[in-house]
C-alpha cells in the first residue's frame, strides 16, 4: 500500500511536546510506522568518539515521531489534511494520485499503470 505520507513532505505535528510545529520530512521509517522531521523533535544524544572516523560529544538530532502524530499540509490550500487517493483513467492508462481531503485537489501522482484491453 502506497504511504499517505513521503519524504519531501511538509507536515504538521498534532500531539507531544513539538505541538504546532511545521517541518519537511526528511525520513519516512516505514517498518515503525514513524517519520522524522526537520528541525522537530529536537533531542540530545552522548556519542562515543571513534578514532579516525567521529569525535565523541553530545550531538543534537531529530527523534523521529509516530506517523500518527503527524498531518500533511496541503500545498493547494495550505492546511494540514487527512490525505486520500484516487484513480484516474487518461486514455489506455490508469493513474493514481494522492488528493487533500478538504480542498479535493491532487497532491502528487503516486504511479501510472497500463491498462489491458480485454
């Protein structure tokens, strides 16, 4: 099944700490249903140093987020939205296309599929 949410994505955070933030999705971890955000989610890690390769130190990264917790903002009318998807027929090929919920427009195509006539 195709993801309701990708990379590239500029999403809104409903619940935690991060609440009303905005970010980009910069990894979508499809295996633990969650999704790290630039710039989101902000937490403090101790690293050990390996010689020749990192210094050690306490390094800032993003944690990464449930799927859930998070609503993509729609590029059309600019609000976070539930995300459907719809199939248009365009000559002999099927189309598959991700679409806002509220404003009912097409997000982004997700793939093409050609048609066999019978």
């Amino acid at each position: 099944m195709a993801s309701k949410i990708k990379k590239g994505d500029t999403v809104v955070v409903l619940r935690g700490r991060e609440r009303g933030k905005t970010g980009e999705v910069i990894k979508v971890l499809r295996d633990e249903n969650k999704v790290i955000v630039k710039d989101v989610n902000i937490v403090k890690k101790h690293v050990k140093g390996i010689p020749n390769v990192r210094e050690g130190g306490i390094y800032e990264m993003e944690a990464p987020l449930h799927i859930s917790n998070v609503m993509l903002l729609c590029p059309k009318c600019n609000k976070p939205t539930r995300v459907g998807f719809r199939i248009e027929r365009d000559g002999d090929t099927l189309k598959k296309y991700r679409y806002c919920k509220k404003c009912h427009q097409n997000i982004d195509l997700v793939r093409t599929k050609e048609r066999v006539k019978v």
